[in-house]
C-alpha cells in the first residue's frame, strides 16, 4: 500500500510536534523588552517606577510605554535600551545580548540569588567607600591639629582635646539662664 504525500507530511508534522521543544531566546527589541520586564519585576518595581527612573535619566518616559514596550507594542531606541539597564543597574553589554531567565525558568531562583549577591556586593562597596572617605576625613582632621599644635608649638595631644559646648546648649557658659548669672 502506497503512502501518499499528504499522509507523508503529516508523519513528517505529527514527528516534529513530539519533538521537545526548546526555548530560543528572544533578538533585538524583543529581547531588551524580555530582559526589560523580567528585571524589572525581579527588583521589584512596578511599571511606573521603572518610567520615574527613565524621567530622572532625561527620557520622556510613562507607565503606559513602558508596558506597551514588554508587550513588544512600541519600538525602543538604542539610548532608551541603554536607560533601561543603567536605571535597572545591569550592564548594558549583558542587557542587550544575553536573555535573562524569566519566573517559568528553572535557573529562576538561581538568577535571583545571583541578584542578590550582586546588590549586597553594591552596598557593601557603597559602606566601604563612606568607610573610606570617613577615615580619610579623620586622618585629616588630625593632620590639620597636629599642624596647628606646632603652628602655636603645642605639644599635640589629641587625647586630652577638650572642646567647647555648642551655642545655646544646657553646657554654654553664655547661654542665658545659666547658673553663673
């Protein structure tokens, strides 16, 4: 018995839909539109939050485009695809060429633990630098009195520093009210 050419093809289409199939990362605006809501919903932000970010980068930006954008309903400009990952604090390199897994994924939770590794990483090089900056503000502060202290040929002696109330404080000697009066 002789199979015909539409029986053929439709082996050929019923063998192609067993197949598994695998998910192909989106290109171009579809894949900043992707990366745009998936990161976006990962830090937490709603569609007008991430339009207020936008508006603080200079762009003309509101909720509605912002949704229209994931929805692949407006197209996007190379600067907007680059404010969207310096407002969602990403690399624009990894922003506009690697997809990122969305909730359905199974690297998920995996994705937002490397998220949040990454954003105390942040804040931990945000405290260092106030750290630093602090440290550096006291070494000159103590430079300074050490060079007024032989300026007026002081011995310096930072541990006996006594210092002077501040105005209108209950300590001020010239604060009205006080007990020498």
């Amino acid at each position: 018995m002789a199979t015909s050419v539409v029986e053929k093809r439709r082996e050929v289409k019923e063998v192609d839909d067993a197949k598994p199939q695998r998910w192909a990362p989106p290109e171009g605006e579809a894949l900043v539109a992707h990366n745009l809501k998936v990161l976006r919903m990962t830090a937490r932000l709603s569609q007008e939050d991430m339009a207020e970010r936008m508006r603080r980068l200079g762009f003309k930006m509101h909720q509605t485009q912002i949704a229209k954008i994931e929805n692949g309903a407006r197209s996007i400009s190379f600067n907007e695809a680059l404010g969207f990952a310096k407002a969602l604090g990403v690399p624009a390199g990894n922003f506009l060429l690697e997809a990122v897994a969305s909730r359905d994924d199974p690297h998920w939770e995996l994705q937002e633990a490397a998220f949040d590794i990454q954003k105390a990483e942040q804040e931990h090089q945000v405290a260092q630098d106030l750290a630093d900056a602090a440290k550096a503000r006291l070494e000159a502060a103590e430079a300074r009195y050490d060079e007024i202290a032989e300026r007026l040929g002081i011995e310096p002696d930072p541990g006996s520093l006594s210092f002077y109330p501040a105005p209108n404080s209950p300590e001020d000697p010239l604060r009205s009210g006080s007990a020498d009066e």
